[in-house]
C-alpha cells in the first residue's frame, strides 16, 4: 500500500522533497502546506517546478488540509529554529501524525533547546507517534556518520570533520545564509543578530559527544567571513573583491580544556575544491574522505525521503538519528 505524504513547507528544501517523491513508486501524495500567498491555492507541481500537475492544491489551512488528506507522514521543511516550528509540530501531532524534519536545531536539541524539545516530546508521545529532525548537516555529514565510522574504533580520543563547500552551485537561500555580496562590517552585525550563521554545529557537536561519552565541559561555534581576492559569481549573485563570498564556522567540544570534537566547515563562492572529511584519532586512526563532497540540497532532501517510512513505524516521541534505524535508499516498493 502507498505511503499518503503531506508536505510542510514549499521552500527550496521542501520542493526538492516533493519531486523526488513524485518520482518515485510506493508513496501517494496527499496534500501540501505553505503560507506563503503566492502558492496558495495553486497545483503542488507547479509550485514545486515537478513539470506536470499533481493534483494537490497548496492550502494555508494546516488542520483542515491534514483532515482532509489524512496523511500517513508528513514531510516538514520550514525554519531552523526548532521554537518557530513548535506550533506547527503541534498542527501535525494534533492530527496524529508522525513528521520527518529538516529543522537543523531538531536534530539534536537537548542540550541548546531542551525546553522546546521536552514539549515536542511529550506532543508526539501523547499523539503516540514519532517525530524525527534530520538533513545533510546537521543529521549525517558531521554527527551521523562519524559516530557509524567509530564503530570500527577499539579507541576515540578525538573526532574532526571538515566540510569544504563551493557554494556557488547552492540554492540562493544558503548563498544569502553564509553572507554572499556582504561587507565585512554588515557580515559581523548579521553574526550578532545570528542572521548570517550555519545552524547546527553545536548540535552535531553535542550528538557526538553524548554518542561517544565524552563528557565535554563547553562548546563554541565561531564564525569568520571568506573574503574574496578576485571576482566570484554563481547563477544568483556577483562578488567582487573585499566583499564576502562566503563563512567559514568552527564548533568544538571541549573536555578539560582540550579539543576533542571539532567541526570545521567553510562554504563559499568559489571554492577551488569541495570534499567531506572525517578524521578519528584512536585505535585505529582513520581517514575518511568524500572526494567532491555530499550535495547539500540533494542529500537534505534525499534523507527526508528515506526516512519517511522509517519514522511511520518508530517509538513514538522525538527522535534524532542516534534512535532511528541507518537511513537507506527507499526505491518506494517494499520488499
């Protein structure tokens, strides 16, 4: 039987979902959410850009179309702060629905929002239901897949990753996201209010060390603007010299003042080489490397679509993936 899928939220994020679940067999498409008044009212298809009519009108009204679609999952893709999207988690779990999110401060919250947290929680248990937050990073590239890799690991004393991005062939939220065409002074002020800044950090950091016991006595995420030194463009958006054409962001855990988690990450208009990097100091010292790195739209989206039916069976309550099954490649039949 097909999988009924509603989404939450028509972004770019969210309209990747959509196509890669129209594309494929074992899911049903049942209804669609946003609030934006340009897609209300209009065919998901072509608000999603699939290239044919789907049939599904894109409502404003979350409860009526979750009565109306009933759906088996919903494919929630909205903002990253995780108290923003409370209200909407509790139009969802009202339903009794479970919910795959791509909320980056969902993918490990107990630390920076356990508040918050504790109230989705309890919402899922009571709806008797699951929850998960996930993504490419946070959800996998820095907190997922290095906790897998140390698996092989008789030893850890420290874990590094690195993600190196060119994000000219980003979607134009996350150019904007990382600072792209800023000077360096309105750069530091969008730190300060947290307008400029990768999300997720500590909370991958905080995964890592809960996974792997270290008990770290602080984190810190900092961030620096990449400078360009010669003109950059992508399909959005020209930099020229002494602008910002992109971030670089570091979050680390500290136990007794010693590093021993440490994310590294820089994304910027015209990186002359992308990759993902995991590297384990321990018994074995591993070096594990992504030439070409993961595609962050891609893979964000990708993940989502895996883990719907993995969320529709789960415990019921707030998941992250330290308590969910390995994501796979869903094909949409089951065998």
């Amino acid at each position: 039987m097909a999988i009924r899928v509603m989404f939450m939220g028509l972004g770019p994020i969210g309209c990747a979902v959509v196509k890669q679940v129209a594309a494929r067999k074992g899911f049903k498409i049942v209804g669609a959410i946003d609030v934006d008044p340009a897609k209300v009212g209009k065919d998901l298809g072509d608000v999603a850009g699939v290239g044919r009519k789907l049939k599904v009108k894109v409502s404003a009204d979350a409860a009526a179309a979750l009565r109306a679609g009933k759906p088996d999952v919903v494919a929630h893709c909205t903002v990253s702060s995780i108290k923003a999207a409370v209200p909407q988690f509790e139009a969802i779990l009202k339903a009794r629905v479970p919910v795959v999110s791509s909320t980056e401060e969902l993918s490990y919250p107990w630390r920076a929002n356990r508040a918050a947290a504790k109230k989705i929680d309890d919402m899922a248990k009571k709806a008797k239901v699951a929850v998960l937050g996930t993504g490419i990073n946070p959800g996998f590239a820095m907190d997922a897949l290095p906790i897998v890799l140390t698996g092989i690991c008789q030893d850890v004393q420290k874990v590094q990753v690195d993600r190196v991005q060119d994000a000219s062939i980003r979607r134009l939220p996350f150019q904007k996201k990382i600072g792209a065409t800023l000077t360096p002074d309105q750069f530091a002020e969008l730190v300060k209010t947290k307008t400029v800044r990768h999300v997720g950090l500590t909370e991958s950091v905080s995964m890592l060390a809960d996974a792997l016991g270290f008990k770290v006595d602080r984190i810190t995420d900092e961030i620096q603007p990449k400078i360009a030194t010669e003109t950059v463009k992508s399909e959005f958006l020209t930099v020229e010299p002494g602008q910002v054409c992109g971030i670089v962001q570091d979050g680390v855990g500290y136990r007794k003042n010693e590093p021993v988690i440490t994310l590294h990450m820089e994304a910027y208009l015209g990186a002359p080489e992308t990759y993902d990097e995991v590297r384990i100091e321990g018994s074995p010292n591993l070096r594990v490397r992504a030439i070409g790195g993961y595609h962050g739209d891609v893979a964000t989206a990708s993940i989502v679509v895996n883990s719907l039916p993995k969320v529709i069976g789960a415990k019921p309550g707030l998941h992250t993936m330290r308590t969910m099954p390995i994501p796979s490649f869903f094909r949409g039949t089951v065998a």
